[in-house]
C-alpha cells in the first residue's frame, strides 16, 4: 500500500450502491464507504464525458466531506490519508443515455429498447489522493446483447428485482442475468465496478492490492 510519512493510505469508496460494495468485499480489500453528497449527476452528449465528470465529481465531494473532517478537529483515524474512488456507469444504445430510471414505467421503456439489441455498459473511475487534491481517472467499455424478451417478461422481471437504483434497469449480477445472451467485456463493468481499470488505477497510487 502507499505510505505518506510512514503512514499506509485508506481506501474510500465513494458510493452508495451496494453492489459496488459487494464487488470490493470479494477482492478483501478493506475501506469505508462515503456516500457521495451536495452534487448532481450530468448527463452530457458524450456518455464517456459524463462518466468521467460523474466518477470525477463523487470522488471530489466524499474528498471535500474529509477535509472539513479535518479542519472541524475530528480524529484522522489514518494520518498517512486516503485514497478516494469514485465511479459512474451508464447504459448507452442508439446514441441515447440511459441511467437510473426514475420510475416503474422509465424501467419497462429502458427494457424494452434493450430487448434484442446490443448496448454498451461504459463506466468512469477516478482514484484521488486526500493528501495532495491529485486524481487520475479511466474508463471501461462492455458489450452486452439482450435476447429477445416479452412485455410479460418484463413485466415478471421488474416486479421481482428493484431496477429504480440500476443503470438501464437491470442488474446483470441478479435475476437480470436471465436477459442477456452475450456479454464482450467486463462482467463487473456492468454492475459499475470496473475491476481492472480500478486495480490499474490503484496501482498508478502506490496502492498494492494485493499487499
């Protein structure tokens, strides 16, 4: 792990999905999660901008929470600082961005574009270091093909899984699975963690994962 005067970094992760969550519990990495807050998810034309300006934005707020952390006087449970990931995903098709989908009926719509075709999971990731203010960020690509589902289909899936919190309304690490015939890429990527980026990324810190 990177060190700052002796001290090893501690590892934020600037997110409130808990699949995020679960993907960094299975490569026993140990962190503390900061829910990102006071800032507003962009969607711009191009959908790597927006992942990179997303990913960028989160890592920056849980960094501005830990220095008014530390300027209020609270105990810096790790004097050497942190490292702060932040990420972002989107579902893209047709040149059109689908995020999270505000409703039941955005869900089944999402669905039913995706239904047959092949859409691409693209995800930001931005490490940055409380100590200095620096970040570097990455992106992934995956390629994901739906097969052909019915509106009864959807209709049954919506109704088992909460698809409200989930980038294009599904969750390909769940009952989702059961949508897709193909994927090209990074399983992970599409539940928003992209596992190689991040550990490249870490790496580029001075952070061993596995250490």
């Amino acid at each position: 792990m990177l060190e700052e005067g002796g001290f090893k970094k501690k590892l934020i992760l600037a997110s409130a999905s808990p699949r995020r969550k679960k993907v960094l519990e299975l490569l026993k990495l140990d962190f503390e999660v900061i829910k990102p807050e006071d800032f507003e998810e962009e969607r711009l034309k191009d959908p790597y901008r927006t992942v990179v300006q997303n990913s960028i934005a989160k890592a920056r707020s849980v960094y501005n929470y830990l220095k008014k952390r530390e300027h209020g006087g609270e105990s810096k449970s790790y004097p050497g600082g942190f490292l702060i990931a932040g990420f972002d995903t989107i579902i893209y098709i047709n040149r059109r961005i689908l995020g999270k989908p505000s409703g039941m009926e955005e869900a089944i719509g999402f669905l039913k574009v995706l239904s047959g075709k092949i859409h691409l999971a693209i995800s930001g990731v931005c490490i940055m270091d409380s100590v200095s203010g620096k970040y570097i960020y990455d992106t992934e690509t995956t390629r994901v093909k739906f097969r052909k589902i019915t509106m009864a289909e959807i209709e049954k899936y919506v109704n088992k899984e909460v698809v409200t919190d989930k980038a294009g309304a599904y969750d390909v690490s769940g009952y989702g699975s059961l949508l897709v015939e193909k994927i090209n890429g990074c399983f992970f990527n599409i539940a928003g963690f992209p596992v190689s980026r991040f550990v490249d990324l870490l790496g580029k810190s001075g952070f061993n994962v596995i250490d």
